[in-house]
C-alpha cells in the first residue's frame, strides 16, 4: 500500500498526525489514516509470508 501512495500525501499525513494548530479532527483523521496503512502493510507482509509457506516458494 506504502508504494502506492505518494510520498508527497504521506508526509502531509504524518504532519497534520502532529500539528497542534489544525483541528483536532483532521489529527484524528490523519493518524487513523496512517494507523491503517501500517496495519494493512504489515498485514499483506503476513500474508505473503503464508502464501511463500503454502506454496514453498
């Protein structure tokens, strides 16, 4: 998902995640945004790695 996504947005994420003079619902909606990128990269890592096990790659 990480590299899909440009890298221009993703700092823009990670700076509205911490910057206490935008609205709080924006440094919510930022850091959900970024918690569910984490989340689905390391969940498609776990899944390739099941797949590599399964298929003996």
């Amino acid at each position: 998902m990480r590299d899909i996504l440009d890298p221009a947005k993703l700092a823009e994420l990670k700076a509205d995640a911490e910057n206490p003079l935008i609205p709080p619902s924006r440094r919510v909606a930022a850091r959900l945004a970024l918690r569910e990128l984490r989340e689905g990269g390391a969940e498609a890592a776990e899944l390739a790695r099941m797949r590599r096990a399964l298929l003996g790659d």
